[in-house]
C-alpha cells in the first residue's frame, strides 16, 4: 500500500455586464464562460492596465478558476517496459488540460521514481514519488504530478493505494493522518481544500458501485458499508460522482474474471462552500497505460475560493442595477416525485445518525445544564463560555454540512442567475 500527502456554476446563463476582455472562444470556451461568471457574480472587472498587457494566454495563466484533478492506478511503471506509461500520461495531461494527477501502484521508490522523472524533459510539472513497501516487487507506491501552474498552491493531496493484503490497517492509519491534519487546522482557524484520491480497494455502496453477471454480485467483502468512508464524511468530504449525481453508475475496475465491474477508484473533496464539483468522468485509457483501472477526473470550480483571482481587477462601478446578478437556487417542484422525497427522508436520516447528532445535541445539553444560565455572562468562566460557544458552532456547522448534501443529493436543484430587480 501507499500514501503520499501533500456558487454552483450554471450551465447556461447569459449576461450584458460589462467588462473589459475579450477571450477568443476558439481557444477556450469554458474559460471563457467561467471569466464571465466570475466577473458577473461578484460585480468586478479587469484594471485597464490589465487589459493593456494581457492576452488570452497570460489570463489563462494567471486565473485559477477550474481545477482538473485526475486519480489512476496505473498497474506498474517501475520497468523499462514500462516506462513509457509516465511519458504517456504526460502528454495526455497536457492535451487534456489535466493539473494534478495522483497514481497508484506505480511500483517505483522515490529513488527509483526521480532518475525516471530527470529522464522526461517537461519542464511543466512536479513530480513526487511516495515511499514504496520493502517487502513488495509489485503492487505499491503512489506518486503526485503537479502541473507548474498549480504547484505553489495551498492545498492538500492524498494519494491512497490500498493494497488488499494489509487494506484496513492502511486506510486506519490514512484515518488518523486525515483527521489529525483538518483537526490542526481547524484549530489554526485555516480554511484549507483536501483531496483524497486513489484505489481504496473498496465501494462506497455495493449496490451502485459494483455490477456483475453473476447472481453473486455483491460478496462477504462488500456487504458492509466502508468504516473509511464514513469516516470521510463524517469529516466532511465529499465523493466526486455523487456530487455529480447520486444516481449515475460508473466504474473504475474491471476484475479478472471478466464478468464484474467496481467503483475502487475515488476523488473525495473536503466541504468548503466555495469549492464546487461541476463534472465527473471515468475514462478507460487502456490504450495508454494497458491497465484494468479507468482514470477517474473530477473538475472543481475555485474562482471563488482562491482569492489570487482578484488580483488586477476592481469593483465594477458601471454596473446598473438592471445589469446585476446573484445567484439563486431553485427547487423544480414538478419534477420531485414520491420516491424522490422518501429517498430524500432515508437520506437525511442517515446523515444525522452517521455523524451522531443525538450524541452531539446530549453533550450541549449536559453543557448547558451545567451552567447557571441565569447567572450573569461575566459569572461564567471563560473556558466554559468558550467550549460552549465552540459546541454551539460545531453543531450548527454540522446541521448545515448535513442539509446540504441531503439536498444536493436527492432534490433537482436549478441554480440559475436572477436579475436583481
């Protein structure tokens, strides 16, 4: 096994707010469309110094607006036979606008890992190479390429391979790294974008992510749902398809006997309100890498999130009231049936129960009686006003966090862009 760490958009929309670029739409199309929206939603434009001494190219390199992460198991590329797996992927980075791709089972150290990467003249991404297991040929290390572009940024990456043969106590100890980091943080008061990919080996619901011809689809090792992932939600990730859509059926691995297809492969983004899944895809590059595993790409839209995209634009004073928009979420009431709302209730309810409100509700309570609430705030010692504050906030956050995936998961949800009027 190995680890390596390191507003919803609408679909169509039209807008007259002025700005001062044009992008060819040739060269970009969906650049192009999330400059506009971007300008639009929060009512600013480019400095005319800006547009001066800036052409498609230079806005492109400058914006950080979508960021396309790809996870593979790539089956080896620790031989010379096997070499060209790397370079491969590479170019297809390239032509396909990938920024980060995390592999698994390369079969390579680190040592082994960087002689490989000096021999490929690209000067266009970083490589790191993860750790590889002593006593395994085959069937370990993970690596992360970064584009240039992207490499400076603050974020974190896992990439997980979760070799069957020592499965749990791998994704027990990735658990435990996880959770200690975003609990560092939390207390740190930084707001940080997790992204934990790779093969886990495992579904995240048997019935979904595994077909097979056999009247035996679903076997001993996925009945249950996996303790893995719900401990990512319970922190407060996300998987990329079911961002997507909690229907839709892909799969990432086509098993040796022919007859089954699974979903092993996942991108699973941590919840920041910013920070939107808007595509999913799990493409089947065997001609590149000759491996059983699909690639797994998930876009996310970050022109909010990172602040660098407001560098060299201002506020939009020019913008009339009838020229301004905002964003508004929908509900289509024609199109939520029965079911819908009963998939919707089970949903809900498994949220609560995953994440243990009862639990979380019983410890404010006990809080709050142990204070004498009618006793004057400055009678109250300073660490239990504070814990009671903190115990608060958590729950709130957490009642939000839960109506939201509820509600992305199982309500059509048009999210459209309304004129102010």
């Amino acid at each position: 096994g190995g680890l390596l760490g390191s507003p919803n958009i609408p679909p169509h929309y039209t807008t007259n707010t002025p700005n001062n670029i044009q992008i060819d739409n040739a060269i970009n199309p969906q650049f192009n469309q999330d400059i506009e929206i971007f300008l639009a939603c929060n009512r600013i434009e480019f400095e005319l110094q800006a547009e001066l001494h800036t052409n498609a190219a230079e806005i492109s390199k400058n914006f950080f607006l979508s960021l396309n992460i790809v996870t593979h198991n790539i089956n080896g590329c620790g031989t010379e036979e096997t070499f060209y797996k790397l370079d491969s992927l590479l170019s297809y980075m390239k032509s396909n606008n990938i920024d980060i791709l995390t592999l698994t089972e390369t079969n390579l150290d680190p040592f082994k890992g960087e002689a490989l990467a000096r021999n490929i003249d690209d000067h266009n991404f970083h490589i790191i190479f993860g750790n590889k297991q002593a006593d395994k040929i085959k069937g370990s290390d993970t690596a992360i390429i970064i584009s240039q572009k992207w490499f400076h940024h603050l974020y974190e990456i896992w990439a997980v391979y979760a070799a069957p043969q020592n499965k749990q106590s791998i994704l027990s100890e990735v658990s435990t790294l996880i959770r200690n980091d975003i609990c560092n943080q939390k207390n740190l008061n930084q707001q940080i974008l997790h992204l934990v990919t790779g093969d886990f080996n495992e579904t995240l619901d048997p019935v979904m992510d595994r077909f097979s011809v056999s009247s035996h689809a679903n076997d001993s090792n996925n009945s249950n749902n996996s303790t893995f992932f719900s401990e990512l939600i319970r922190l407060r990730f996300s998987d990329s398809l079911q961002n997507i859509s909690s229907t839709d059926r892909q799969y990432t691995y086509r098993h040796t006997n022919k007859n089954t297809l699974s979903r092993i492969d996942y991108i699973w983004v941590s919840d920041i309100q910013d920070v939107i899944c808007r595509k999913y895809e799990s493409v089947d590059i065997t001609d590149i890498t000759h491996s059983d595993h699909n690639l797994v790409l998930t876009e996310l839209y970050l022109g909010d999130f990172l602040s660098i995209n407001r560098r060299r634009t201002h506020i939009n004073t020019h913008i009339q009231l009838e020229d301004q928009y905002y964003s508004q979420m929908i509900i289509e009431k024609d199109k939520i049936t029965n079911e819908i709302w009963i998939n919707f209730q089970h949903c809900t309810q498994s949220v609560f129960e995953t994440n243990n409100f009862e639990r979380i509700i019983d410890e404010a309570r006990s809080l709050f009686l142990a204070v004498d609430l009618r006793s004057q705030d400055n009678d109250i010692q300073p660490n239990v006003r504070e814990k009671l504050r903190s115990t608060i906030d958590n729950l709130w956050d957490d009642i939000q966090w839960a109506s939201k995936q509820t509600h992305q998961n199982f309500l059509n949800l048009l999210i459209v862009l309304i004129k102010s009027v």
